[in-house]
C-alpha cells in the first residue's frame, strides 16, 4: 500500500513511477511504448474530457472524427510540419499477412501486399483535416468552421513514462478556419484562455500563459501559445498549446473562400491541443508521500463513507443512517461511494482511499451512531473531526469546495516560492544546478543561437514569454547583448 511508496524527496521519478501504478491509474502494455490506461485512471481522464467538451461547445465549437491514416503525400504537403514530425512517424506499407511458409503457425508480412503509397499513423491532424476542409470551404458564408476532434495518436517514442510519454496517447484536437486574421489570432487566444481556465479551475493547477520562442514553435505554425505548470519538483510541464496557423495550411492545401466583396483568399487557421499528459500534471501538482491528492472537480470518488461494524445487525443500522445522506449528496451531484464490504478492514480501506486520493472520507461505527455523530477526514490536509450526522451534508458540500479551493492555493504559493528572478549567469547556473528547481525569469536577447546554447550547457529551455510580460531593458543573461524583456527558462518534462 501506500507506506512502501518511494519518498518524493529521495527519488522524485520512482515515486510518480511508483504512484501511477499503485493507485491504479494505468500500466506497461505489451506494446512497447504504450500503456493501458485503467478503470481509475480512466474515470479521471473522463472527468477532463467532460468539461473541456463543455467549455469547447461553449465557444461554438462541435465535434468530428477523421482518419487514422494520412497518405504520405498529404503529410507532406505542408513542408515544415511534415519535417517536424518524421522522425516520430509510424508508417503503414503492407496491407496484408500470410502464413510464413518456414514457420509453421508464424505469419509473415505478404511482400505481394505492399501498398501503393504508404499512410502515416497520425502524429497530428492537420494534413488529413486541411486536405477535407478544402471540400468544405467555398465562401465566407462557410466560415468560421470550428472542429474538434477527440482521437489517439501516435509519436514514436523511445524513452516513455506512463502519462507523460508514450507511443501512443489520447488527446483532442481542434482545427478551425476564419475568414481573417484578426479572427484566427482572436480563436487562438480565446482557446488559450480555455484551457487555462481549465487546468486553475478544474485541475487546481496554476499555469502561465505565453508564447513560446520560434525554436519551440509547434511545426507549421505562425505561432504557438501556451500554457506551462510547474510540477513538485520545480520541473515544468507544457499543459496545453493552442497555434497559430496563418494561411500555411490553407496555401498547402489550397483552402480558398470566396470573400463577402467576391475576391477569393486563403483562410486563416488555427489549431490546439490537450492530451492525456494532463493526468501526469494533476499527480505531479499536488500528490504526496501517501498517494494522489485529487481535486474535488476530477475525483472519481469525491466522498468514501466507511462502516466500522461487527456483525450484520450493526452494518444494517449504520447503513440505514448512512442512507438518506447517500441520496441527498448524489442529488447535489456530489459522487459518493459508501464501501460496505467484509473483506478489507477500516486500517486497510482508509489507507486504500487514501492512496487513491478520495478528498473527503466518511468513517462511522456503532458508538458514533449512539452519538448521533460522524468522523470526517479531509485529504489534502489529513485533518480529522468529528461532527453531529445531521450538519454531514452541509459538512461535506463545503469541505468539497475548500479543499479544491486550498489545493490550489499550495500550487500557487508553491509556485510562487520557486520563481526566481536572476540577471547573472552565475545566478542562473546556481539554481538550475541546485536540488531546488522552478522557474527562472531572465533576460535572452532573442537569438536562437543563444538559446540552444543555454539548453546545451544547462538542459533548460525557454518555457515561454509571457503575455503579461512588461519592457523592461536588460542584459542578456548569457551574452550581455540587449534585451526588451524577460522570459521563463526551466527543465522541463
């Protein structure tokens, strides 16, 4: 259980490791690379699938699926972004298999089966959703077309981490077309804003939002906006990213519209994402030597009530005090699972939940029943009390709300004390070479070449320029060349 897990301070990636497999969250597949997500960790992964399907239907957004496979000529009609992505590239070229003639009960690849092009396994979306938008798209009265699709996809990878690399993950994917600009720039942003709502309100994860650098800037893309969380470990982690297309898209797949003053134009696009890496942030953000620390909103199980009993005829009275509060709870939308079985004891059942990170739980036996009274246990601060049964609902609405509240707020403060703003090199290296890691505000004179040398020398990467970033007239913290403002460097997962 959950006292043999790894100790966060000893060995920060053996405790994650560790953690995603013992509160059942997913595990190794026997494809390697791949891993199979699990019931739990699933039920969790809906919970963010829910919401930002609400959030993105908000914004007047609806849903649609496209291919798997992308023939190798439509991927590589947008160039930049097919040389982005072909390294990570798993390709079809045979579409059949035959039993192998030296190997009795083996099947072989048919050589006479080798397809006459070959199909990528989508890495990303564009190429095949470009190439149908070109169908769909005649005038301005067809615009804006804003889609987003739910789907797998595939990047082939050789060092994974169950969560925050594999082989192959789940994600959704929007793509939308405008008729100007403005418009596009203005989508971009707003699904930005989207997902920052999402990872602070719902993920209690606080997050920057900016713009990343032209090295980190998503392949094909005019920009890239995004989101970044630091982790426990002063790591950060890229939360979500939402481009800015222009017209590549449109001119490589030629999507042209005829415009309300009858010229014809390429439309303007964007395209953003989120994906199951999300889950490696929610545990890495605020879980603890004991197990996942969940926020109320993504829980599975928001409220455990766990029955001390001996014999039948006290887990009949308990139960049928524990009933009406059951109910009443579920109608207030609250997810409860009142644990009646015999076959744990309450050490074993506590320390199950515990693990798992149920926020609120619930223990009640024979004497509290007498009492008229309840023990409840919050799981972010393990503080227990004990209240009259009859308060119980109120109790646990409230307690619900705070602990989502208060998770937050240790992200935030957490946050706060491992931003570092630095203006030498000496500064910089003192810190990203210490064991206290975060996010470090520094001047760049803005080349590329002073970028990768500082990723070269020290393993961090500009995480992004914040929008809410201000002039300010500096020195480059490598160079000394002059800088207009500060960016986000950080080891990044």
């Amino acid at each position: 259980m959950s006292k043999s897990l790894p100790k966060r301070s000893e060995n920060y990636s053996e405790w994650y490791n560790e953690l995603v497999k013992r509160a059942d969250l997913a595990e190794n597949s026997a494809v390697r690379g791949c891993m199979v997500i699990k019931p739990y960790g699933y039920s969790i992964w809906e919970k963010m699938q829910r919401a930002l399907d609400d959030m993105f239907k908000e914004t007047g957004h609806t849903n649609a699926y496209f291919p798997l496979f992308v023939p190798k000529s439509l991927f590589e009609a947008e160039e930049k972004n097919a040389e982005g992505f072909a390294k990570e590239c798993a390709v079809v070229t045979h579409y059949r298999l035959k039993n192998d003639p030296n190997k009795p009960g083996k099947l072989m690849v048919d050589p006479e089966a080798k397809l006459e092009e070959e199909l990528v396994v989508r890495p990303t979306s564009e190429a095949i959703i470009w190439s149908t938008y070109k169908n769909w798209i005649q005038s301005y009265r067809d615009l804006p077309l804003l889609i987003n699709q739910w789907a797998n996809v595939v990047r082939w990878e050789m060092r994974t981490r169950l969560f925050l690399r594999t082989a192959e993950f789940l994600w959704q994917e929007g793509h939308t077309a405008h008729a100007t600009r403005e418009e596009a720039i203005f989508e971009t942003e707003q699904m930005l804003e989207v997902y920052a709502t999402f990872a602070e309100q719902f993920m209690a994860v606080p997050v920057l939002r900016g713009k990343k650098t032209a090295n980190e800037r998503f392949a094909g893309a005019d920009e890239t906006y995004c989101i970044e969380a630091m982790m426990q470990d002063g790591r950060a982690l890229q939360a979500g990213t939402s481009h800015f297309l222009g017209q590549n898209f449109a001119k490589a797949f030629d999507v042209k519209f005829v415009s309300k003053e009858n010229k014809q134009d390429y439309v303007w696009g964007t395209s953003w994402g989120v994906s199951t890496r999300l889950m490696g942030a929610l545990i890495m953000a605020h879980s603890d030597d004991e197990g996942l620390v969940l926020p109320p909103k993504l829980a599975p199980i928001q409220v455990v009530i766990v029955p001390i009993f001996k014999g039948e005829e006290q887990l009949a009275q308990i139960s049928e005090a524990v009933a009406p509060i059951v109910a009443t709870l579920k109608k207030q939308g609250v997810s409860v699972k009142f644990d009646n079985s015999d076959k744990q004891s309450p050490g074993f059942k506590f320390a199950e939940y515990e693990l798992k990170g149920v926020p609120v739980r619930l223990a009640i036996g024979a004497r509290d029943l007498a009492n008229g009274t309840v023990e409840i246990a919050r799981r972010d601060t393990k503080v227990k009390a004990t209240y009259q049964i009859d308060s119980v609902v109120e109790t646990v609405t409230n307690l619900l709300e705070d602990i989502q509240a208060n998770i937050y707020q240790r992200a935030l403060d957490f946050r706060a004390n491992h931003l570092f703003k630095v203006d030498t090199w000496d500064e910089f290296l003192k810190i990203i070479e210490s064991d206290e890691l975060g996010f470090i505000s520094a001047h760049w004179d803005g080349s590329p070449e002073t970028e990768e040398k500082i990723k070269e020398l020290t393993k961090a990467t500009i995480r992004c320029i914040t929008l809410d970033a201000e002039e300010e007239e500096g020195k480059c913290v490598l160079t000394g060349n002059p800088s207009s403002r500060r960016v986000i460097f950080a080891k990044a997962y």
